[in-house]
C-alpha cells in the first residue's frame, strides 16, 4: 500500500473499527483522530465542544489532522464525523496523498449505534438532531475518492476486503 487511507463518515458509522481492522490487515499503524485530540487536549472532543463551542474544536481538529498527517506514521486514519465536512481538512487530506473512503452507513443503523454507545455525543443528543445533522454532512462525504455502502450485515473484515479489492 503506497498511499495512506483516510476513514469517514457519520459518527456510528464504524470508521474507528474498520480502521483498526483494516490496519490489522495490512499490519500498519492506525490513528483515530479524536483519540489524538483527546491524548493531546487532555480532554475529549465532547469535552472540548461543551467547553469551548463547535468553532474552537473544529479549530484544533484542522491542527491535530495536520499534525497527523505531517508528523505521524499512520497509514490509515479514521476522521471524526463532522471533519470531512471541513473543507480546509478535505484540502489537507488531498495535499498528502490520502485516499479516502465514505462509509456510506444508513441513518438508522447510526442512530442505533449512537443510542447504544456510551459516548457523549454533543452534537446528536436526540434523533431528530442527529438525523438531520447526518444529511446536512452527506454531500461533503459525496467527495471522498471511494464510497462503500454498509449494512448491519457487513462485518469490517468484509469491509476489509472490499476496501483491499478495489
């Protein structure tokens, strides 16, 4: 693999799990972005949000991608939802060469994973929030490189293989 691969999609869309699984695959190193901003910040993205707003987060998201991207070996790296949207983070992934792949993840099987998790998510605290947070992103992750449709029955070693076969 001579390119680095670049995870997103909607928040329950299973990009931290393919991106370890796919990591796993090709035995590289793996970054999942709002990790990094947590062992950094030394606070969560939802931490940051509550605390500071939307804005100053999605400022230290464009920093921590850079820094990911410039000073980091992760061949691949899953985004937070709301980064592909940002249109100065699409430029930094393009600029090095990423390719980057949608999970195209149907709203309901989201909704179902964000309503089971443990994870604050500040930005989707009720359905109708989120679902409409969910089509407002679509067209920003219209422009990644590849699109993979998934479904409840798609294991990420699938997704893997799919992912490796194109």
């Amino acid at each position: 693999m001579n390119r680095r691969i670049v995870i997103v999609g909607f928040m329950g869309s299973g990009k931290t799990t393919l991106a370890e699984a796919l990591g796993r695959k090709l035995g590289c190193d793996v970054t999942d972005l709002d990790s990094f901003i947590t062992e950094g910040e030394g606070r969560s993205p939802a931490e940051i949000i509550a605390q500071a707003g939307e804005p100053e987060f999605r400022e230290v998201e464009t920093v921590a991608l850079r820094d990911v991207l410039e000073n980091n070996k992760a061949q691949v790296i899953a985004l937070g939802g709301g980064a592909w949207a940002n249109e100065a983070n699409r430029a930094l992934v393009a600029a090095h060469g990423c390719l980057s792949v949608w999970l195209d993840t149907p709203f309901e099987l989201c909704w179902e994973r964000i309503a089971s998790s443990e994870t604050v998510r500040p930005l989707a605290p009720d359905r109708v929030t989120a679902e409409k947070l969910y089509h407002d992103r679509k067209e920003s992750y219209r422009l990644s490189e590849r699109q993979m449709k998934v479904s409840s029955e798609d294991s990420p070693n699938a997704l893997v293989e799919k992912i490796l076969n194109r």
